[in-house]
C-alpha cells in the first residue's frame, strides 16, 4: 500500500498538504507548519498508532497520551537532525501496569517505521512518565 500526498505552493512558500485524511497549511504563516514540525509530526503519529496497537495486543489500558518531540539538525550540509528526544506522559494506566506500559513503548520505537529510519541519521531518546 502506498501513501500519497499532493502539496500546491504559491511562490512565497505557501502551501497546502493534503493527504487521504485531511490537510494542512505549510510555510511561515502563522498556524502552518513548516517542514520539520511535518516530519516530528510525522513521527509521533508512527510512534502513537505502533504503541497503541502493541496497547491492545498486550490488552493493556490508558486514557491518554501526549508526546513532546523536539528535533535538533545539525549545522553541516545538509542540515539533517542529529538528535530526537522524545518525552512522553501517559495518563490513567494502574501503577500495577507501569512497566509493561514502558516495555509496549520500547517495542513500538522498534516497529515504528519512521522512529526507525529517523534513527539512520539521528540519536534517538525517549522518556516516559505516567500521570
């Protein structure tokens, strides 16, 4: 299965992404996106439905989650990221359940394409804390 996305530009770098599920402003303005806020973005989608889905099969449960990435890049050409600190806070998993929690994030950083390829040209960390 392929993913496809069509993005028109107007000649100031404003544009509009659109994918199967919805759009997206990308540019300068303010309440765009630029390119890398897409690709953290990108990242924490991946990340979310791979732990979501190992959640399920572990038959695990929580209320929410939140994630804050921040990607650094470094300054030689071309300006790839050379770290990616993923912090993350789950909300409403029993104390009881706290590690296997953990243990279903580490396994969706290892099935999660895009943390995966990202790891190719970044160091990849993560944190997890529960609320």
């Amino acid at each position: 299965m392929a993913n496809q996305v069509k993005i028109v530009f107007d000649n100031q770098f404003h544009g509009i992404v659109t994918g199967h599920h919805g759009s997206s402003q990308i540019g300068p303005a303010e309440g765009a996106l630029a390119a890398y806020d897409m690709v953290l973005g990108g990242l924490g989608a991946c990340l979310n439905h791979t732990f979501q889905t190992v959640m399920d099969k572990k038959r695990l449960q929580f209320q929410a989650i939140k994630y804050d990435i921040v990607g650094k890049k470094r300054e030689e050409v071309p300006t790839t990221l050379n770290h990616v600190q993923v912090d993350v806070v789950v909300t409403g998993v029993e104390e009881k359940d706290h590690n296997q929690v953990t243990k279903a994030f580490e396994l969706a950083t290892k099935y999660c394409s895009v943390f995966v390829t990202l790891s190719h040209v970044a160091e990849m960390e993560w944190t997890m804390t529960f609320n």
